[in-house]
C-alpha cells in the first residue's frame, strides 16, 4: 500500500468525529508532512479589527527552492513512493481580499499550494456577496507513477515493467448557491475529471501467453448538476437533476521483440510479438434525479429520506493488429499475424434510497429506524471479429471466427437498521442495534461454468449492535463500539462472514496544554466452508501525545505511535494439478512521528522543528522507511521569513534488496506576509 498511500497529499480534510464536545488534536503527521514552516496556512480570515482600518488585502505568499541531492537505489521505487522533484516552487499562496462598498462582491478568498511539478497542486477560490451568491472553484493536479518493480515481474523475458503507469489526474469543481437568506435558493455545480499520461498493459493472446506493450492513457468525465434547496421551519428539501458524460481512448502502437511471459516453445517454437496496434474507445453518459427531504413531523419524531434514480449507457469500440510468431495450444495452429474488432453497448437502469425516522420515546431514551436499498440491472450486446492469418506481409486467412453476446446483470442490495440510544445518566449513553443485510445477484457466469450461461448468488447477514459513550470526568471521554455478524450467504470468498468488529477511543485532557489520546481497533472475520477455510485477523491501535504549554508560544511537541498486526489464511487451488493449498500473509507494522517546534529567543523570532516519522514493517514483506527532518524559519523583516528545511528518505525491504533508494532533499525560501 505504501507507493499508493505515499503520493497522497498530506491530510487537511475532516476528522472523524470524535467525543462530543472534544476538539480532534493537530496529527502530528500532517505538521511533518509541511514542506516548509509557515508555507501551508489554511485560508484565515481577515481580524475585524483590520476591517474596520479599512485594510482590503491579507495573504502570504511562499516562494523557494528544493534540491534533491542524488538517489541512491532504485529510481522508479522513489518516484513511486516520494516523486518529489527539484526546481523553483511555489509553496504557497493564501491571501483575501475585501471591497469595502460591497458592489460586486463582498470578500474573494484565494489559495494555492505545492506548484511547480510537486505531485499534488491545489488551487481554491472563492467569492462571497452576502445574501446574494456564494460562488466557489476548486482544482487539484495529481501525479500518479507506480512502477514498483516487484509488482511488475522482474523476471519476464520482455524486460517491461507490466502494470506500470506515469499519469497526472485533474479534478475541477466549481458551484453557484443563490439567495443564502431566502426559503429557495437554487444552485448550479460542475465537475470535471480527466486523466492522461502513459503506461504498461498486457496484451494477451489466447491463453497461452501476454506480452507487455507500452500504452498510451486518456479519459475525463464531466458532471452537471443544479437544483433548489427549500428551507423551511419544519422541514427542508432538496430537488436536483444533473447529467454526466464520459469518454477513454486507450491505444497501443509498438514495434519490436517481445517474448511475452512464457519461457517454455509451443511445438518447438517461441512465441514472439513483434508489432502492434490497438486502440479503444468507451463512451458513456447518463442522466439522473435525485430527492431529499427532511422533516420534524412532531417535536419528538423526525424523518429523512433521499431518492436517487439513474440511467447510465456505456458504447465500446476495439480494434487490434499484430503481428509475431504465435501459436495456440487449445487449436494446434501456428500463425504470424491477428486482426480484431470488437463492439458493444450496455445500458444501467440504476435506482437507489435511504430513509429514516427518528423517535426521542422519553427525555432519555431515542430510537431510529432506517432502510436503504440499492438496485441495478444492467443489459448488454458485444461482438467480436477476429482472423488469423499466416503473416501481416502475407495476409493468407487461416482462421477466423465471430463471437455475438447478450448479457444481463442483476443485483440487489437492501440494509435494514434499528438503533436503541439510552441516556443512563449525564456521565453514560448507550446504544444497542440490529441490523439486517440482505442481496441477491445474476450475473454471467465463467466460461468454465457447468450450470449454465448465467450463475446466482445472494448475501443474507444478521448483525449485532452495541455502543457507549462514558465521561466519568471533565478530562475523560471514552466511546465504544462493537459489531458482529452471521452470514448465510455471501458474495465473494474474502467477503465478511462470521465476524466481530470493536472500537475503543478514549480522550484524556490532563490541562489545557497537555492531552492524550487513544485509539484501537480489531477485526475478526471467519469462513469455515470446507473449500474456502478463510480466517482474517487485524489489529490497530494508536496512541498520541500533544503538548503546547503556554498556547504554544514557546514549545509544542506532538507524538504518534501506531501499531498495526494483520493475518490472513484462505485455501486456493494450486496449479497445474488443483491441489489444495493455504495462501498466508502476516505484516506487523510500526509507525512513529514526532515533532518538536521551539520558538528561539523573542529577540530573534526564529522557529526551529526538528522530529521524523518512521514505518518498520515484519513479517510477509519486511520494509524499513524512515524520513527524519529538520526546518528553521528566521525573521529577515516585518513581513518577511526566511525557511530552510532538510529531510531524508530511507526505505528499504528485506525480500527485495534493489526496491530500495536513499536521498537526502533540501528546501529553501520566503514567506512574505502582508
């Protein structure tokens, strides 16, 4: 997980919820995360003091460089895991600006952070006129590379890392809300995702071999949506339709000596690709409505509901052309070149809703009830040409064959949930639920099925619901939370079966500058089917410390432990001869950061941090990864700060010495302020 976890920003969206009435601490790995002190603020409002002086502008700006001094080991595992580069960058910007007459707006709120070429680019802007409207733009630049090499077969003949990509992906959002102050107010939104960028995909041919080729990668999705809320005493409703679009080209064009994966001749020959061209194209879109309205029926008895309805199509075109030396076992043929063209739609039906009612039966205790379900059917028509030839230079027809399908996938999903909330005293809330779950499916079977073109399958779980909530004291807060369930039918192998889920966290304010906090986490799950025999373990928990004596004016030290088991055993079939086998992972997993930020003498106004974050792994996929840092920030005027940091990357894995690499990155620049 960790080259997928790793290019991800660090986090700055919501928490999840916490005690009632504690404030979640400041994640001692997002301080760690920042690149420079000071260069990631979160977009401030302006003092009213400063309002009222008459000032229009407030911001800061974060200018720099980084050099990265050299990577030792492997390169693609860097830019897999870290990918940052060296250059000028812009940090970040943050400033807001007020037009005292109020006429066309009444503040315009701007930020950007992480531009020039850094994985992940954000920009935001948003304009305000009270009462009027509330207009809002958002953009995010996202790199994605992965080629880690053990995931990518070293040992194929071909030499290619198999499924690699080096892409960017960008989102963009932007929303209208009209008339905040009024019972209607309508809205319009727009979004915006595109991806393109470059990659390794196989090219498979029959069953007897898949050769890696490099493929060139474009999609992007387009969302339009508006609707009006009505806000009114007793109620609230939402009505929205909207509409979405989507489209991919993906195409191949490559020349050369591939040997694909397979190290063994097929009637005393190798097979061989030697060119290719293929290309396809998907187009879909959609149009849906969706209702939500919620209502206080009495004083004591509320509601809610949502209604979603949808009906997405989906078209496919295909083409290929290659040319080698292939062969195929299953019809004894040898032949040099291969064309095909395939077509086909689908069309989704989709309908989904959620609705609930809420009962406070007495002054301590309340009840609520809910049901959602979920149904989709999908239909769909494929055909597929394809002709084998004795070579592309001499287009002699060897075979050929048509393939014409129909399809039709159904499934349906239904949860019903009912909850017991208990007021014991001021200091205990309880809870107890039930839950039931059930689904069934139809979808097409393998083409090794023995019951038929299609196969059917269902989910029925029973599950059992407990919580608390206990402050003993001021300083002390706990919440608990258990779930166990009894499967009768189950989708997949792995899915859940018979399992039990707990949580505890607990939230200790010893003062007001020093707070622990703990949280922990355990997952046991079992399938005791003869042909499956699937036990799944997992534990989590994390402890963290945080002081900031003094309302951090002079020292502030945060710290976090996690710590992390995980044991899987399900039973396979082992190849060539299907003999039962038990498939085994285990990864114990210790994760540690600290910071330390220490105001240096008033007379200087300088900060200094210094901490690190560490990840030991054990067991299945031994990996070491340390980063340790150190970050100065020096005032040089009123309004100006010179920052410095050093970082370093450390990783290593035990199985697979050359996935490791070493570097050590610096990073300097201002922080301008007005």
């Amino acid at each position: 997980m960790l080259p997928a976890l790793a290019q991800q920003p660090p986090d700055t969206g919501p928490k999840p919820p916490g005690n009632a009435g504690q404030a979640a601490p400041t994640s001692a790995e997002s301080r760690i995360q920042t690149p420079i002190a000071g260069m990631q603020t979160p977009a401030g409002t302006i003092p009213p003091a400063q309002v009222a002086a008459g000032q229009w502008f407030d911001g800061s700006i974060d200018l720099g460089y980084r050099w990265v001094t050299g990577i030792g080991g492997s390169v693609p595992e860097y830019r897999s895991v870290v990918n940052l580069g060296e250059g000028p960058k812009l940090f970040g910007l943050d400033f807001s600006v007020i037009d005292p007459k109020k006429r066309w707006f009444d503040r315009v709120n701007a930020r950007a952070y992480n531009w020039g070429g850094d994985p992940y680019n954000t920009a935001h802007v948003d304009a305000v006129k009270h009462q009027v409207y509330n207009l809002s733009f958002d953009y995010q630049n996202i790199a994605y590379f992965n080629a880690v090499p053990s995931f990518a077969n070293p040992s194929a003949p071909s030499g290619f890392d198999q499924q690699s990509f080096d892409t960017r992906r960008r989102n963009t959002t932007i929303t209208l809300d009209l008339f905040s102050n009024r019972h209607i107010r309508p809205y319009v939104a727009f979004y915006r995702n595109t991806g393109d960028g470059t990659g390794i995909d196989d090219f498979v041919q029959g069953a007897d071999n898949s050769y890696p080729v490099p493929v060139s990668l474009h999609d992007a999705t387009n969302n339009f949506r508006g609707g009006v809320h009505i806000e009114q005493s007793k109620y609230h409703a939402t009505a929205e339709v909207g509409g979405t679009t989507f489209r991919e080209d993906d195409q191949t064009n490559y020349t050369g000596q591939n040997f694909g994966n397979r190290t063994t001749p097929i009637f005393g020959t190798r097979p061989e690709l030697t060119s290719l061209q293929q290309a396809y194209g998907i187009r879909g879109n959609s149009v849906y409505t969706r209702g939500l309205l919620t209502a206080n029926i009495t004083s004591r008895v509320s509601f809610y509901g949502q209604f979603l309805y949808s009906q997405p199509t989906t078209s496919v075109n295909y083409t290929e052309l290659a040319g080698g030396n292939f062969a195929m076992a299953t019809t004894l043929l040898l032949f040099g070149g291969q064309f095909g063209v395939a077509t086909g739609s689908a069309i989704q039906p989709h309908v989904s809703g959620t609705a609930g009612v809420e009962v406070h039966a007495t002054e301590r205790l309340r009840i609520t009830q809910s049901i959602s379900t979920d149904r989709q059917h999908d239909s769909g028509i494929s055909l597929f040409n394809q002709s084998l030839f004795r070579s592309l230079s001499n287009p002699v027809l060897i075979a050929g064959n048509s393939l014409a399908q129909t399809t039709l996938q159904i499934v349906n999903y239904t949860t019903l949930e009912t909850n017991l909330f208990y007021d014991v005293s001021s200091k205990l809330t309880v809870r107890a639920g039930y839950r039931y779950v059930t689904g069934d499916a139809e979808v097409p079977a393998s083409s090794l099925s023995q019951i038929g073109a299609f196969e059917s399958g269902g989910v029925r779980r029973n599950i059992a619901l407990a919580g608390a909530n206990y402050r003993p004291m001021k300083k002390l807060a706990i919440n608990l939370e258990y779930e166990g369930g009894i499967s009768d039918q189950i989708y997949f192998r792995n899915s859940l079966n018979n399992y039990s889920r707990g949580r505890l966290r607990a939230r200790y304010q010893e003062s007001n500058s020093l707070s622990f906090q703990l949280n922990f986490q355990i997952l046991d799950n079992q399938n005791p089917a003869r042909d499956i025999r699937f036990d799944f373990l997992s534990l989590h928990a994390t402890a963290g410390a945080y002081w900031t004596p003094n309302n951090a004016k002079r020292i502030t030290v945060s710290a976090e432990y996690d710590r992390a088991w995980v044991n899987s055993d399900i039973l396979y079939l082992n190849l060539p001869f299907f003999t039962p086998a038990i498939s085994s992972y285990t990864e114990n997993a210790h994760t540690g950061t600290a910071a330390v930020d220490v105001a240096l003498p008033k007379w200087s106004g300088a900060k200094l941090t210094a901490g690190g974050s560490f990840v030991l792994l054990t067991g299945s996929r031994p990996t070491t990864y340390y980063q340790p840092l150190a970050r100065v920030s020096i005032p040089v005027h009123k309004h100006v700060y010179w920052n410095a940091e050093w970082r370093y990357y450390g990783f290593s894995e035990t199985f697979f010495l050359y996935e490791g690499f070493r570097t050590n990155i610096f990073t300097t620049g201002l922080r301008v302020t007005r």
